[in-house]
C-alpha cells in the first residue's frame, strides 16, 4: 500500500473506465446498498400486504361458514324435528349448490345422518364420534364447532328447536330451557376458493413487490448515476489536467457539495493554466534575456581578456580603444589619459588624427573637461557642424564622454564619435568596459610603479648583498686577525720566556742570585701576559660563538691526574701539595677534554692562589645522572655578597685582591662559560674565612647549550669498566 | 748552515737533527739541547733537513711542521718514504695546538708529537724520555 503512488498507480486511479474492481466503484457500490435496501423494502412490504390479506381471506371464509351453517341448520329444523330427510333435502341442497360447500350432512340428535350430499372427488367421514356429537350439541345456542380439514373447513351445528317445557335431554341435561338441539347439521367448506384467492393474493403481493423492486432498482440506478457521475466527471476533469489540458473546465452545474466541488476544480484549473502560462511567459522572457546577457559577457568578457594581457599603459590603451571602436562601430575614438598634473593628455585615437579631437576654438574638448570634473558616467554631447571630428567624419555627429575611474579616481577618459542616437545599451557597454578598464589602467600603473620598486629593490639587493659579502670578508678577517694575534702575540712571548730560561739555566754562563731572581721575574710576568692573552681569546671566541665543543671519549680519572701534575709546580712554596679522591672504577665520559682541564687549571690554580696553608683537593664523584668535579680549598674565601660577581668578567672581589693575588680575573667567567657549552654548570659555595668549592656539573644527556648551535654535550659514565664501552 | 757546537756539559753522544725556521725559537731549543751534552745539526727547512740527512744520521729528529720552502708535513713524508732514514724517530713540534693535528702528524709518520710553547727544559725532558723509551 506504501507504493499506491506508483505511476500506474496514479493512472489507474485517475482512469475513470478502469481499473477499479467491480464493487471497488463507488457507483457500484452505491447501486448496491440501494438495491439491497429496495429488495429488503419490497420484501417487507409485500410480506406485509401477503399476511394482511391472508387474515382478511380466512376471516371472510369463516364468516361465510358460520353463515352457511347457520343457514342449513336453521332451515333444517323441520326435517330434524321430523326426522324425514324429505324436508332436509331442499335446505341441504340449496346450500350445497354453492361452489365452495364440498358436502352437506344432517344428523339427527343421535348422530344418525339423515342426509348427505358428497361433492364428487371428496373424501369424508360420515359418521360423528359421541364426544364431537356431545361437543356439538350441548351448546344449541352457540357458534358451530369447526374442524380442519386438509381440503376443506368441516363446519358442525346444531339444529334448534324451541320449546316450552324443559326437557331432559338424552343425557339427562337439561341444556337450554328454550332452545333443544335436535339434530346436527354438518357442512364441508372447500378450502380451495380461499386457497385460490390467497394465491391470488401472493401473487399480487409479489407483484408489489416486484413492481417496488423495479422502483427501487431505478430509483438506485438514477440515484446511483447521479451520485457517480460529478465525480467521474471530476475525475475525467483531474486527468485531463494530467494529461496536460491545463484550464479544463467541468460542465457540471448543480447546487449541492459537488457542484461546490466542480466550481473549486474549475477554479483551481484555470488558476493552474494561468500560473503555468505566466511561468511559460517568464521562462520566454528569461531566455531571452540569458541570450541577452550571453552576448554582453561574451563582449565584456573579450574584452576584459584584452585587458589582461598587456600590462604597458600605451599598449593596453592603444588595444582597448582598437576593442572598442570595433565592438561599438563607433567611427572614431581617443584615449585619454591622466598624467601626474592632472590634466588629461590624449594617448591614443582611432579614425581620425588627434587634433581633430579638439574644439574649433583649438581647446581640448570642453566636454572632456566636464566629464573630467563631474566623473559623470556617460555623457552624450552634439557636435556643431564645424567641429573637426564632423568635419573630418561627416557621419559622427555627437561625441561620447566617459571617464575611467578606479575607486572613484580618475585615471583616463574616453571619446567616441557616435551616430546621433546611441542606444542605451551600447552606452551601457561602453561605460562597463570603462569601469573594467579603470582597474587595468590602475593595475598598469601600479605594475610600472612594481617594476620600478623591482628595479630599485634588485639595486639595492645587490648593494646589500655587496655589503654583506664586505662584512663576511671583514668578519673573516676579523677571524682571521684573531686567529693570528694569537699565534703572533705567543709567539714572541714564547721566545722572552724561552732566552729567558736558557740564560737562567746557565747556557750562557752562570747567573748568580739577584740575576737569577730578575729572570724568575721576567718568566712569571710574560707568562701572566701569555695566560691574560689566551684568556681573552678564549673568551671573544666563546662570545662570538667560535668556540667548538668537541666531544671525546674522555679518562677523567687520567685528565685530573694530568692537570695536577701539571699544577704541582704552583704548590712547591705551600705547606701542602694537591690532594686528588678519585673513584677507584675507571670513570670515562664523553665531554671536551680541552675545556674540561681549562676549568681545572683555573680553579686550581685559583684555589692554590688564595690559600696559604691548609689544603687544596680534587674530587670526581658521581651524583645520580650528573658527574661532579669539586675543587675545595682551605683558602679564604669569598664573602656572601661577592659571590653573584665572581663569574663576571675582569672581576675579582676587590681591587686590592687582584694586586695582592695576581690573576686576570677572567678565569671563573671562561671556566663558567666552557661548563655552560658543556651543557652543565660551574656553582660555588663559600664562606668568608673558611674556604670555597667550586663544583663542575657535568649533566649527562642535558640539553643546554650557551648558543645553541654546538652538538649537544654529553657525558657517559661508566664504572667499573675498561674495556672502552660505553653506554651510550 | 749546519755546524754543531758541544761547549755545555758532558758530551752524551746523541744528534738532534732540528728542523725549526724561527731564529730564535731554533737558538733556544739548540742552546738548552747542547747545554744538556746533546749534538745538534739545525735546518730551517724541509729540503735543508732532507740535505742534512744525506751526510748525516742524527738519532732523533725535532721537525717544526709549518715551515716554508717545503714544510714539515711534506719533509717527514719524505724521509719516512727513505728505507736507510725511516727507523730515525721524529718528533713534531706545532705552534697550533689544532685539533687533529697530532693524529694528522702521526699519519705522515712521526713518531711524537710536541704542542708549542715549549720551555727549554721541557723540551731537554721530552727528548731524553723519548731517546730512552725508543
């Protein structure tokens, strides 16, 4: 049922000839209760008038036996009385000459016939019974005693007769003091005449019924086809819509609901036509008017593509006008353009030569000059005979002023000679290719003014570049110079020191004391200068980011071994010599062994430098993933407040100190650097008086780097272990 | 311009052929080398060294690796290529204490390698430890 909407469907619900079953049909279907209650109408009531008349029949018959029965008993009397059936015979026989009477019999009071006569073809029991004798004869007075019989009414009375004295009856009863029963009489009835005029009957009321029927039947079709037929009609109406015949009107005047009905599809049909006519209409229109704008774009679109191309101002104006002077028909035409005073300038002109485009008076043209001002799209002015353009091109008789703007600006205006009436739609065109060609006008501009910004960027690339590669090659040199200076500033200092302690050791004769003292003097001093210069080296390479950390599978048990042999020498004139607590496991790590020892030195030799007596250690100890290399002195310390600065360079803690202890003061700011390229740390703890430890944290696996572009320092340490593996 | 001179201490019968183009540098390390009984043959550069060793066979050789005419690098190549000179041991001596410089030395065949500045007297330690362990 979810699919009755099929096409079919549709179709077979709308053709008004088929497709519905039989009793499916509405006409049908009424025709069918109307018939049904017509049949049931007739049938009752020619049951009624049958059952009506059936009483009527049996009513009169039994009237007309209780006539006939009190006719023969009472004429009877005689022969009863008499016993002679002489005198019954006439009262007998009058009755039996009637149709219906089947048979006639009187009895005398003893049940004994007197007379009969018997119809031929009736069949009857003469002889009564005592008990319908006694019945029959004990009411004198009353109505006859009545029997049925299949072919007839077997009426019994009895014969009366009148007398004075009582007398007892037969049966010692004394019935009646008047009256005394003296015989029977007894009379057949023939059923048939009743019977025959019932069956007259039924069939007069089957004719009724038939005839009711019949009505009925008409009435139903008549009624049927009335009903059915607006609505086939409507239906006939709907698929003729269907089928296309929009407007169909039905031919259906009535007054009830379907006429209603009929009116609202007429309506609704003719609103239909005349929607579908004004869609059809607005369809035609529509096409046209796509057509319309089909072969505007196509123009615009051409040239609009013409303005793509070139982006030289000349060019593109020189083509535009060539576009526009062939797309309008216009004969003649001239660009004008806007130059940096803000007068326009005629660039370009098609079909007559430019001083044709001024006014007789030799002016520009005045209406440019308005157009100009005004920015007033497309402004149509006559031309005087005398004009030149007229002059030189008789048919152009007006011209056509149109500016070319860009947002609102005026870049150029355009002149076309035209015919004296241009129609709107060319001015339209013209003024759209006017806006279109504003926005390639601006675009050339602003291209040209690209390409001299171009011009002028590359210049001053190139410039940038020249001065780059000048700063690159200072920069070199720079690194260069330094790289020098420092083999050239050590390189005589290595010599002072080298005469030096060839004359102190006597090569070229003995040296006595004072001599001896001087050159211990000289050697210390250069060599001041010598760690001062590799220091600040050291430090403007670390700062200019020249400084390479260079990772190597390092001994530090070794390298701590080899500084403080190394540094023994400082301590030959202190109470103490340099103590080392190394791990007793071989501890290996991958770090910058030169920086590594350079932090070392300086902290030893720091440390050596301000403690006299006491002692000065070494220690190397791991501390979970971090590798600590402590310097501890018994010196004397660094006040609290002193110990923010002491990483900075060219700082001791006071001036007298860097007097009294020597030193550059910049081997704690190299030292703290280095650790920081190491990805670790250099921290100090100190009290005033009591001594200071300086802490080297070597941080394995730490991602910290002092400028970030060096390869990550790490530190793998293993214990216990010789044979050159690492964990890492 | 080879000439040795032993008016130091006791004579102890070894040669140092130095190879070293500073003046000064070549007149310490030979001062403190005689000064220690030591006999020292000079060159200032690779073809004089290589001229040296033609008449004489020292028993160790100091070569400065940056040198001109033909340099120290070049000069060591040379001898070690000379079946009669490879086994004279040679001990570098560099200015630059350049990374990679001492295994770059040892490639074209030197023996030891000494990083400048050098005190005399290191220097007279070294080469007694050197000649003593070879």
């Amino acid at each position: 049922m979810s699919k009755g909407f099929t096409e079919t469907g549709i179709t077979r619900a709308l053709d008004p000839r088929g497709g519905l079953g039989f009793f499916q049909r509405f006409q049908y279907r009424l025709l069918g209760y109307l018939l049904a209650l017509s049949i049931a109408s007739s049938v009752v009531a020619g049951g009624i008038y049958y059952s009506r008349q059936v009483k009527f029949v049996e009513a009169e018959q039994a009237k007309r036996g209780r006539t006939l029965i009190r006719n023969l008993s009472g004429q009877s009397e005689l022969g009863a009385y008499a016993g002679d059936a002489t005198f019954l015979f006439g009262p007998a026989r009058r009755a039996f000459q009637e149709n219906d009477v089947s048979f006639a019999v009187i009895y005398n009071r003893k049940g004994k016939p007197l007379l009969r006569m018997v119809k031929p073809g009736v069949s009857v029991e003469v002889g009564l019974s005592k008990q319908l004798l006694r019945q029959v004869l004990s009411n004198p007075g009353g109505g006859p005693v009545q029997r049925h019989h299949v072919e007839y009414n077997d009426l019994l009375a009895p014969i009366t007769s009148i007398h004075d004295d009582a007398e007892e009856s037969l049966f010692g009863t004394q019935i009646n003091p008047s009256l005394v029963a003296i015989g029977v009489a007894r009379l057949g009835l023939s059923r048939m005449p009743a019977k025959q005029k019932l069956d007259e009957v039924l069939r007069w009321g089957i004719y009724l019924a038939l005839i009711v029927l019949a009505m009925g039947t008409m009435a139903a079709l008549v009624l049927a086809r009335q009903t059915s037929k607006p609505i086939m009609a409507l239906a006939r109406g709907a698929d003729e819509v269907r089928r296309g015949n929009l407007g169909y009107q039905l031919e259906l005047t009535r007054s009830d609901e379907l006429g209603l009905l009929a009116e609202s599809f007429n309506r609704m049909s003719a609103k239909l036509r005349e929607t579908v006519e004004s869609l059809a209409h607005l369809n035609r229109n529509l096409e046209q008017e796509v057509v319309k704008r089909t072969a505007e774009l196509r123009r615009s679109r051409d040239f609009v593509a013409l303005l793509n191309a070139p982006l030289q101002l000349d060019k593109l104006l020189d083509s535009a006008l060539r576009a526009l002077v062939e797309q309008t028909g216009a004969p003649v035409g001239a660009f004008y353009l806007k130059r940096v005073g803000g007068e326009l300038e005629l660039v370009v002109s098609q079909g007559a030569h430019a001083g044709a485009f001024r006014d007789p008076d030799g002016n520009s043209p005045a209406a440019l000059a308005a157009t100009a001002r005004t920015r007033r799209p497309g402004t149509t002015h006559p031309l005087p005979d005398d004009h030149p353009l007229t002059v030189e091109c008789p048919q152009v008789r007006g011209i056509l002023c149109v500016p070319v703007l860009f947002q609102d600006r005026l870049e150029a205006a355009l002149i076309l000679g035209l015919h004296p009436s241009p129609s709107p739609e060319l001015i339209d065109f013209v003024e759209h290719a006017a806006s279109e060609l504003g926005i390639a006008v601006a675009n050339a501009r602003a291209f040209t003014a690209a390409e001299r910004l171009a011009k002028e960027l590359e210049r001053r690339n190139v410039a940038l570049l020249q001065q780059r590669d000048q700063l690159l090659e200072v920069s070199r040199l720079k690194s260069e110079f330094l790289a020098n200076i420092s083999h050239e500033l050590r390189t005589p200092l290595n010599v002072i020191i080298g005469y030096t302690e060839l004359v102190g050791e006597g090569v070229y004769g003995p040296v006595n004391p004072d001599q001896s003292e001087s050159l211990a003097g000289i050697i210390e001093n250069a060599r001041n200068l010598l760690a001062l210069i590799t220091q600040i080296l050291d430090l403007s390479r670390v700062e200019a980011g020249r400084m390479k950390v260079k990772l190597k599978e390092v001994d530090l048990n070794q390298l701590v071994r080899e500084v403080i042999d190394h540094m023994a020498p400082l301590t030959k004139d202190r109470p103490y010599n340099l103590s080392a607590l190394l791990p007793d496991e071989g501890l290996r790590g991958r770090t910058d062994p030169i920086m590594v020892r350079q932090i070392l030195i300086n902290l030893l030799s720091n440390a050596i430098k301000f403690t006299k007596t006491g002692s000065v250690e070494v220690r190397l100890q791991i501390d979970g993933e971090d590798l600590h290399l402590v310097v501890e002195d018994t010196g004397i310390g660094i006040r609290h407040e002193h110990l923010e600065l002491i990483f900075d360079e060219f700082r001791q803690v006071d001036g007298s100190s860097t007097r009294q202890h020597g030193g550059t003061g910049l081997g704690l700011a190299i030292s703290k650097k280095f650790a920081t390229l190491l990805g670790g740390d250099l921290v100090v703890e100190s009290e005033h008086g009591a001594g200071s430890t300086f802490t080297l944290i070597l941080i394995r696996a730490k991602i910290a780097s002092a400028t970030g572009e060096y390869p990550l320092p790490e530190l793998a340490v293993t214990i216990g272990e010789s044979d050159g593996t690492f964990d890492e | 311009m080879a000439h040795s001179t032993n008016d130091g201490r006791e004579a102890n019968g070894k040669t140092v052929l130095l190879v070293e183009d500073n003046l000064h540098n070549r007149r310490i390390f030979a001062g403190i080398l005689k000064h220690y009984g030591y006999q020292v043959v000079e060159a200032t550069n690779g073809v004089e060294a290589i001229e040296v060793l033609n008449s004489t066979r020292p028993d160790i050789i100091l070569m400065d690796l940056s040198l001109p005419v033909k340099d120290g690098w070049e000069a060591t190549r040379e001898i070690k290529d000379m079946p009669a000179l490879r086994d004279i041991p040679i001990v570098a001596l560099t200015a630059h204490a350049m990374d990679g410089d001492e295994e770059k030395a040892r490639a074209v065949g030197c023996d030891g390698y000494l990083a400048k500045p050098i005190s005399p007297k290191q220097l007279v330690i070294e080469v007694d430890r050197f000649l003593k362990g070879h």
